[in-house]
C-alpha cells in the first residue's frame, strides 16, 4: 500500500469500520490529512484521447512528436506533457524497427589456397614474462600445408619489422636471414 489513492482508501475504511478519527488513521498510515481530504478532479482527457488515437490510425508509423504537432493544429490548449500521458496510457507507443544491415560495399569471397606459399594467415599474440614484461609474437600459418614458416617474438614489433620479416619470409631465405636479425622460432 505505497500509493496515495490506496492509502486513502484504507483510512477511509478505518474511520467507518473502527469508528476512528481521520487524524488518528492517517497517523497510523503516515498519510497527510490533506491528502485525505483531497477530492480527484474528474478527468477530462476523453477528446484528446479519441482525437489522439484517430490520428495515431491515421498515420501508423508516427511517434508522440508528431501526432504533438498534429494534435496541436486542431487542439492548442492541450500541451505536450499531457499528450504524452494519454499516448503512453492508450500504449500507442511504437516499437523500434531493427535497422537493416547493409555492408558499405559488397563482399569479397576468402581466397583459398591451392599450392603452399599461396596464401598465409597471420596473427598477432601476446603473453607476459615472469618479470610482467610484455611479450609479443607475430605468428604466420601457411593455410594450404597448415604449418608455419615462422614466428617473430620481440617485446616490441613495429610495423617496419613485419614487413622486413614478411619479406624475408616471401623471399624464401627465412632460415638463414632470420635467425641472424630477429630472435626467431622457426618450425
């Protein structure tokens, strides 16, 4: 009993069945007394809620904003708060549409592999060392014999150092090149 229309309906109750005093009820409840002596003001919502939902039939796909607009072309005493009160009491509301998801250009198939040294998938990884320092690993797989030619491991890899070992990789002197100029685990 949180409301105070149930409140005063319960203090009421109490006056006639307990033969109480207002006062006396309302204390017990923690109702004011003016609350208890308020009279409801009839509601005179039933044009605009009959104008609103005539316009809402009208144009389906129109929100509060603008049957507002609409609404107030032929009603001008009647404000925007009270419109959205009777727009949510009548549940007019509309339901959000999902966005449809359209790619910003059309979609290139995966290339797939038909040889080695065709296409390769690379990937970075990090880990971190005992001591908290950061350890990065630039890993490449060989999609069609699904091994890898080589793993760079450095704590820092910029992106000169990809293409250096990218090149080295392509070039096909990765033994050799690469375990002289990158600490390198090759498979």
């Amino acid at each position: 009993m949180v409301r105070p229309k149930d409140r005063r309906t319960e203090a009421l109750y109490l006056v006639e069945k307990y033969k109480t005093t207002k006062a006396r009820s309302c204390r017990l409840l923690g109702l004011n007394i003016s609350t208890l002596a308020y009279k409801p003001v009839p509601n005179k919502d039933g044009p605009v809620r009959d104008k609103l939902i005539e316009l809402a039939r009208e144009n389906n796909r129109f929100g509060h904003p603008r049957l507002f607009v609409l609404l107030r072309n032929e009603m001008p005493d009647v404000n925007h708060n009270r419109l959205h009160r009777v727009y949510t009491e009548c549940e007019l509301q509309l339901q959000r549409r999902k966005r449809k998801k359209i790619g910003s250009h059309p979609r290139i198939p995966p290339t797939r592999a038909d040889g080695p040294n065709q296409v390769w998938a690379i990937d970075f990884m990090f880990d971190y060392l005992e001591s908290g320092r950061k350890l990065k690993t630039l890993t490449i797989i060989d999609e069609h014999l699904k091994i890898s030619p080589g793993i760079l491991v450095e704590h820092s890899i910029r992106g000169v150092d990809v293409t250096r070992f990218l090149d080295h990789l392509a070039a096909g002197s990765y033994p050799k090149i690469v375990r002289r100029i990158f600490k390198v685990a090759i498979l």
